[in-house]
C-alpha cells in the first residue's frame, strides 16, 4: 500500500527497498487500528473521548507522522499501540497479534528521555537486554547502540551530564537495543533546540534506513512531518479523530525549502486552519 | 627612580613573600601555639591538689601526642596529600580545641573553680579512658554494639519490607497504613514498660525497641519514596520489557534509594536514643548502662570517659553510613554532604 502510494506520485525516485528492506521481507511492524475509541474516566464521574473510531494502517517500516492541535488524542493513540493503556472499543494489532500490554517489540521514547538517572548511560542502553534477560548474550550490542547515536564515549556518564540532545539519543538507543519491530515517537524532539532538532531529525533517518524499523512519530512541527515521514495523519480534537492522511512521497534526503516540500506543508497547514496565518514568505522576519 | 632604588623597592615583598611563604609552609601555626600555651601551663602551674590524684600525668602525655602529630604531620605525611589535606584549613579548629582544653584544664586541676565531684579534670578522664580502656571497649561497647547493629539492621530490614510493600501493593498500603500511622509517631522508649515484661530477656526487649526506632522512619521514607516516582519511568522499563518484579527492584527502589537513605538515617538516630535509653533502664550492660552505673556511684570521670566513647563510636558510625550513601548515590547531583 505504501509502495504503491510511492509509486504514483510524481516526485518517486524511491527504491522500494528506501521503505521494505530486506530485512523487512517478513513483513513485520505492520500496525493496524480498527475502530479504536477511547474514554477517559475521571475521578469526578466525568468523561473525556480522547479518540472516537480512529483507524490506521502503518506499514512494515513506514515513517507515519501523526500532527494535529493539542489534546485530539495524539499521545494516547501512541500509548495505546505501545500497550501502556487498553482500549474503550476497538482493536490494535502489531503484525495480526492483537496489543495487550507493553513489550519490548514496541519501542517508546518519550519528548522527555527519561533515562534512569540512577544508571549511566552504558547501563540505561543495556536496561532493556538487562530486563529481558539476555545481556550476557549481547553484550557488544550496548557499544554499538551507543556508537550508532554518537554516545561512543559517554557509556560510563550519568544522564544528568548530558546535554538535552545527547539524552534524547541515549533514549533512543535504549529503545532501539530491543530490535523493536515498531518505535514510537512521542514529540521526541520538542524540547530541543532548532539545530539540535534538524540534526536529530537526519539522525533519525539514518537510524531509520539502517534498521528498518517501522516508526510512528507524533509532532507539533509540520516541516518535521513533512521531512521525516512517508505519511502525515492529521487529526483534529472533540472528540479525537484522523481528519486526513496527506502522502508525502518525496525522495529522500530531501531538501527543506523545495516548491513541493513548501507546497505539502503548506496543504497541511491548511488542513489545520493556520494557513493564513502561514501564507507570508517564510523566510520574513 | 634610579637602579639601587628599584632594587631595595623589590626587595621588600620578596622578603614579606618569603616570611608568608614560611609560616605557610609551617602548617597549623595557630594550633601549634595553643598547644604550646597548653603544655606550657600545664607543666609550670601545680596542680591545686583538690582533684583525687592520679598515677600518671595522662594529660601531660597527651598534649606531647598531640605536639608531635602536628610537629611531624607534614614531615610524615608528605607523600600522602590525602592526609596532608585532612589537615588543611583546619588551623584555627584545632587552635579553639587547645584553647578549650587549657581552660577546662584550669578551670578544673589547676584552681578547682568548678565543682569537683561534676567537673573532673582532663587527667582523671584520660586515666579512665587508658586503664579502663580494655572494659570500656571490649565489653561494654561491644555489647552496645552487638545490640545496636542486631536492632538496627533487623529494623532496617523490616521497613524495607513494610515500605516496599506499601509501595507497591495496594492491599499491603491498606492493611499497613494504619499500623504506621498509629504506632510510628509513638517513641519506642514510651513501650518500656510493657516490653521489659512481654519479652523474654531485656536484650531481645532492646533489641525489638531499636528496630522498631529504625523500622518507622525507614518504612514511611522506603514507601513514599516509591510512590513519589515519576510513573513515566515505570511506563518505559515496560516498554523495554520489564516484568513487574524486575521494575520493583531496578526501577522502583533504586528510583527512591534516597529516601530510602533519607529514612535509614532518621531510624540511625532514632535508634542511637533508643539504645541509650535502653541501657540505662534496663539492660545489664552497654556502654550506656556503664554511664549510669557511674553516675550513681558519683564517678564522673567515668561518665565523661564513657561519653567520650560514645561520641567516638556514633560519629564513625555516621561517617560510615554516610561513606556508604556518597557510593551508592553518586548518580545524584547536588547531594548534601554531611
Ligand atoms: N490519563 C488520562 N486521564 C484522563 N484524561 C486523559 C488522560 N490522558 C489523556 N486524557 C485526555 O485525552 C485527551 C487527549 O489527550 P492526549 O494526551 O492524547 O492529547 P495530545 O494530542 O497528545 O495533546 P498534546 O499535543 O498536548 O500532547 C485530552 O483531552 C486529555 O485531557
Ligand atoms: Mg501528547
């Protein structure tokens, strides 16, 4: 479905192997939401629907983005795919298997790394070898996780030496030690400053095309979602539901400030009703 | 300005340079003069001959202790910088503790000013602390401390458990809450009176009253600094696969260690109090039981040697945990030093 999408759209100079890897031919992190509905109870009685039959197909090692204003249900639709909470009504599956509780092969990183501050950062990567029980077998994997988010020489550091960037990358590798079939992205980078940020952004790409992970982003950044992802869902609020999802089908690397990139997030903003608000040159002061 | 004037204007703070340089070098220059004027008084004033006498000058060979440690220090401990550090900055302390012994010293040997039943001299103290040193130490300090260390680490262990449980399990939270909340604000020494009769020996009643001046504070600390951890850092060892068990003991208690530190350190206290108050009433023995043996028989000096002993002990004891705390705690910044 992805390839397809890839295929058709005009700009396509993706090989279809950009997206299902080799490694991928088993088809696995394919995600799929049927119907979900969420509500939220609250002490006091009252309710809130924090998604309304919400449904999405990700494909195995797809980049989907999911964008919309404050409180439509981002987070919990992400949070619900990792397992950390059940659903109202509906079903997630991860590769057909029904989503029941947290699990290693769903990888999450949060906008705030919450590394163990109690561990240094050599540790907090083996955290999940650690807990599945299999770090005596994998040892040498904790220095090449490090390694592959440039933390070669910070194993022996405590988190709260690092930069607010280097702990986001020391989360990421934490999660992505687990070979997880799925990572998910909860405005990972929001915290971080822009250079920081757009080179994180590129981090994640490579990290992307090297392990072929299937990866769900939530972010607030339309030019991030347009960069990074093969799809964006827009949602909107009251209750929480997938307003569109826009195929952004552009090689990568891609450039920031092309007529197409430019013409996209401009569509998105629209979708989101800012983009008059938007319609000056960007570039203006 | 001509040559020979600039020489002699150099030549000035060179000089000054060179004294400072000096003194410097000579560390502890104001202890070392306290000590002087103690040792001094000490041999030229007689003694007013009101204290009971004693056999040997134990003060006298002190202070020459003393001399020669703060002589030979720097000679000794060169090589070493940690020790030469140990000794740095600490000029005037050391002066003020000299300066303090040469009035106690007159104010009890030499003029007897303060009474002498209350107030014995350095010397007496010091004879205690040196003959009686094998009793002091060997049996009543080490049997305060076999009860000390059997309550404490009972106690520790116990509020471990209550805290992790109330932490973690609801039903433990429910059933245990109220226990702590009606029993832990009660003083273990007001149970005196009912634990000397309920348990079989005073020693296991002492020993129960320690741990359980341990147990409260650890408890309460142990579970709400469980409960205090932030739920994200549950919500991700989850993601990573963490089990429950393994998130109670790699996230849960490593999350609240310094509460959990926080609280072993109240019980510490708590059960120093205990011990004594334990001793003193009850128990046939202990270094607290031999401070109030001598009291009744009037033997200050005794009481003073005894005393010394404890604040000796309890301090390393301190000191000790909290050498243990800095290692287990270094991931935290900013930690208070003791
Ligand atoms: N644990 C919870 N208990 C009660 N209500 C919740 C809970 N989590 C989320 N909600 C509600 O669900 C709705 C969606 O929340 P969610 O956090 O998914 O929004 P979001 O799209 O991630 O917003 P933001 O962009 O601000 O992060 C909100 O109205 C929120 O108040
Ligand atoms: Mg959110």
């Amino acid at each position: 479905m992805v390839s397809e999408a890839l295929i058709s759209a005009p700009l396509n100079q993706v090989p279809p192997s950009e997206i299902l890897g080799p490694d991928s031919e088993r088809a696995s992190g394919v995600i799929e939401a049927e119907r979900v509905t969420k509500i939220f109870s609250h002490p006091d009685g009252s309710e809130v629907t924090a998604l309304k039959n919400v449904s999405l197909k990700v494909g195995a090692g797809e980049f989907v983005s999911l964008i919309g204003p404050s409180g439509c249900g981002k987070s919990t639709l992400l949070r619900l795919v990792a397992g950390l909470e059940r659903a109202t009504e509906g079903s997630l599956r991860l590769d057909g298997k029904l989503i029941e509780r947290p699990d290693a092969e769903r990888g999450l990183v949060f906008q705030n790394p919450y590394l163990f501050p109690w561990l240094n950062i050599h540790n907090n990567v083996a955290f999940g070898l650690r807990a599945r029980s299999v770090y005596k077998l994998n040892k040498e994997l904790v220095a090449q996780y490090l390694d592959l988010v440039g933390l070669a020489k910070f194993g022996r550091v405590y988190p709260h030496h690092l930069s607010g960037g280097m702990a986001q990358r020391a989360s990421l590798a934490r999660a992505l030690i687990n070979q997880p079939r799925v990572l998910l992205l909860d405005e990972p980078l929001g915290a971080l400053d822009a250079f920081t940020r757009m080179n994180m952004q590129d981090e994640i790409l490579r990290i992307r095309s090297e392990k072929r992970i299937t990866m769900i982003m939530v972010t607030h950044d339309v030019d991030e979602a347009v960069y990074l992802s093969d799809r964006t869902v827009v949602m909107t609020p009251g209750p929480g539901r997938v307003e569109t999802i826009i195929d952004i089908p552009f090689a990568r690397p891609r450039a920031r400030n092309t007529p197409d990139f430019l013409r996209l997030r401009s569509k998105i903003l629209e979708i989101l009703h800012f983009a008059g608000h938007f319609e000056e040159p960007p570039y203006q002061i | 300005m001509t040559a020979e004037n600039a020489d002699l204007a150099a030549e000035g703070p060179v000089l000054n340079k060179a004294i400072l340089g000096g003194l410097k070098a000579l560390s502890g220059v104001k202890a070392i003069l306290a000590l002087a004027l103690c040792l001094t008084l000490e041999i030229t004033l007689p003694p007013s001959g009101v204290q009971p006498p004693v056999d040997r000058q134990y003060f006298l060979y002190f202070l020459i202790l003393c001399a020669a440690v703060f002589l030979l220090w720097p000679a000794l401990f060169f090589k070493k910088p940690s020790l030469r550090q140990a000794m740095k900055g600490k000029d005037d302390f050391y002066a003020a503790v000299f300066i303090f012994l040469t009035v106690l010293n007159l104010l009890t040997d030499k003029f007897a000013v303060l009474p002498v039943i209350f107030f014995p001299s350095p010397d007496r103290v010091l004879s205690v602390l040196v003959e009686d040193f094998t009793y002091l130490i060997v049996v009543c300090l080490g049997s305060s401390a076999k009860l000390l260390l059997t309550g404490f680490f009972s106690g520790a262990l116990a509020g471990l458990v209550t805290g992790i449980a109330i932490g973690f399990s609801k039903p433990a939270a429910y059933w245990l809450n109220p226990l702590i909340k009606i029993l832990g604000p009660i003083p273990p020494t007001a149970w005196i009176p009912i634990v000397l009769v309920a348990f079989p020996t005073t020693w296991s009643g002492a020993c129960f009253l320690i741990a359980l001046s341990v147990w409260f504070p650890t408890s309460v600390m142990t579970s709400s600094g469980i409960l205090n951890v932030q739920n994200a850092y549950f919500e991700v060892s989850s993601t990573l696969g963490a089990k429950r068990l393994y998130q109670i003991f790699l996230v849960g208690i490593p999350a609240a260690m310094p509460l959990i530190f926080t609280g072993l350190f109240s019980g510490a206290c708590a059960s120093f109090l205990t011990l004594m108050t334990a001793e003193m009433v009850g128990v046939k023995n202990g270094i607290g039981w031999y401070i109030n043996w001598q009291r009744e028989m009037l033997s200050y000096a005794n009481v003073y040697a005894g005393l010394i002993i404890i604040a000796i002990s309890f301090y390393s004891l301190i000191t000790l945990f909290f050498k243990v705390r800095d290692r287990v705690l270094v991931w935290q910044k900013g930690m208070i030093k003791w």
